[in-house]
C-alpha cells in the first residue's frame, strides 16, 4: 500500500519537474506567443441602420357614389293660342286689309301644324286667319299662301259633301263655350268645310260632322266669299251666333252634354281648330295639316290650338 503511494508521487514530481524544463526552454529559444495589439482607429463606429417604420396601410379610397342621373324635364305639353278678338263686322267680300285692321290674328305654318298622317304643310305655305265679332256673329278671313294646292274644273262635277275628293278645301272646327271639352275620347266639335273655289263657282259651307241630325247639309246662313290669287287664296267668312249655337245644340245629345250656355258677350271663350287639305291634283294629297295640339286626334275639341277670348 505504502509502495503504491510512493510510486505515484514519483510520477507526480517527474511530471511537474518536465513541465517546468520545457517552459524555461522555450523562454530561452525566444519564442513567445505573441498578443494582438488592436490599432486605434478615428473612424466612428458606424451606426447601425435604423429599424425601418413600417408603411402603414393606405387607407382604401370609398368608391364614390355617382350622381344620380338627372330625371329628364318632362316635355311641356303643347298650348293653345289666345287669341284676343276685337269686336267689329267687316264687309264680306275680297280680303281688303284695312277692314280688318284690329282683329285677332293666327298664323299657321310649318313651325305649328300639327301633323295627320301626311306630314307637315309643304315649305312656303301659310295660312293667316283674322277675327272680329259684333252681336250678330263671327267673323273670320283667311289669307293662304299656297305654292302647290289646286283646282280643277272637274270640282265643278262633283257633289257638294264629297269635299274628300275635290281639290285644296279647309276644314274649320268650332266649340263654343268650350263645352266640348270634356266629351269622351273620339269625340268631334262642329266640323264646317269649303273648297278653295266652292261649288259651280258659288262658295258654299257645309256641315261636316258624324252624329249630328240632318249632317252634311249646306248651310245657308253662313256668308262667304273666296277669291283665287297668284300667290294661294283668300275667303272672307260671317256666321251668325243663332246659327253656330243652334248647331252645336244639335251635337250635344251625341255627346252626354245637357246644354250649352254660351252667349256671345265680352269675356267668352270659343275654342277653333283649322284642318287644311292641300291638293296637288283632284284627290291626290300634297299635305295635310291642322291648329291641332295632338298629331293623331286633331278633331278632338280637347286638341283645338286655338282659343279666341271676344274682347
């Protein structure tokens, strides 16, 4: 036991005594493990990069919110033409200016006709209507310029209520009081017609209208005069208040009126309407055109364009 000690401590001392040789050898060769030397240096440490912000989430546009598309204006509806009559009777014969000075007016041309099928007046035409009024009737003249309409000896033939087949005629609706302007739909005012030239040479009115008793008869009592000129034609026309409310009378059971209380007095309205057949040869249309408010039921006397106000 003593022997194993003593031989491990030998061991430890030669190791120690070795160790030490080998240091101290070294030292004397001069080779020492050199030590780094760190050079100073002016140069800042860098800085580091700065953490970057993060871009922060656009925030999203709203969509915008369109405009509301425009309701469109409604179309004014169409108005009849006040006309203001002054009272007076001027004779019945050629159109003669000065007797008509003062009297309502009404022009009738391309830029207000109504259209019925055929299309508007030809370019060039033009009906001028005047009108007076006194105690014993209406009076209306017409000066027409026309480049197209015509007429034919063959209108001498024919029948006096076939106006459809004659050449250039006016067709002149009449609602007094404005009575009829509430009848149902489809319903006709007081249709009156003549010819440019007339019958045999003698201008005659006819009453032109379904489901008045004893239709399509000449009335007599209406006065009138037409005269053919270079540039169209003329008519000069007077119709009795007896005559035109007495007729009317007639009209009113076909329609579900009761009466009419019209009188002719300062004040009183009477709605017109002029429909124009222009011929260009017997039973051949060039055009045809009325005062009317509405292009399809220009009979109506809801559609009449012209409202005369006796003064």
């Amino acid at each position: 036991m003593n022997k194993k000690r003593l031989i491990v401590a030998v061991v430890a001392v030669f190791v120690l005594a070795f160790s030490v040789a080998l240091t101290a050898c070294g030292s004397s060769n001069g080779y020492e493990t050199p030590v780094a030397t760190v050079e100073p240096t002016d140069e800042p440490a860098p800085t580091p990069d700065p953490t970057p912000t993060a871009i922060p989430t656009p925030t999203p546009i709203p969509t915008p919110t369109p405009d509301p598309t425009p309701t469109p204006e409604p179309t004014p509806a169409p108005q009849p033409a006040d006309v203001a009559v002054a009272y007076g009777r001027p004779a019945i014969g050629p159109f003669v200016e000065d007797d008509w000075a003062g009297a309502g007016t009404f022009t009738l041309d391309r830029s207000n006709a109504a259209n019925r099928g055929l299309g508007f007046t030809t370019e060039g035409t033009e009906l001028n209507f005047h009108f007076m009024w006194n105690a014993e009737g209406l009076s209306v003249a017409g000066v027409i310029t026309d480049p197209v309409g015509v007429v034919t000896a063959d209108e001498l033939q024919m029948g006096v209520f076939n106006q459809y087949n004659r050449s250039t005629f006016i067709q002149m609706q009449v609602d007094l009081g404005r009575t009829f302007a509430e009848a149902p739909t489809g319903i006709r005012s007081v249709f009156y017609s003549w010819t440019v030239y007339g019958i045999h040479h003698a201008p005659t009115i006819s009453l032109q209208d379904m489901g008045i008793p004893d239709n399509e008869r000449i009335v007599t009592a209406f006065d009138i005069y037409t005269v053919i000129t270079e540039e169209g034609w003329t008519f000069t026309l007077f119709m009795p208040w007896d005559e035109l409310i007495a007729t009317q009378a007639l009209r009113l059971p076909t329609m579900a009126i009761e009466s009419c209380d019209f009188e002719p007095v300062a004040g009183n309205v009477i709605g017109m309407n002029f429909h124009y057949e222009q011929r260009m040869a017997l039973g051949a249309n060039a055009s045809r055109f009325s005062s009317s408010l509405c292009d399809a039921l220009f009979f109506e006397p809801q559609s009449h364009g012209i409202l005369l106000t006796l003064e």
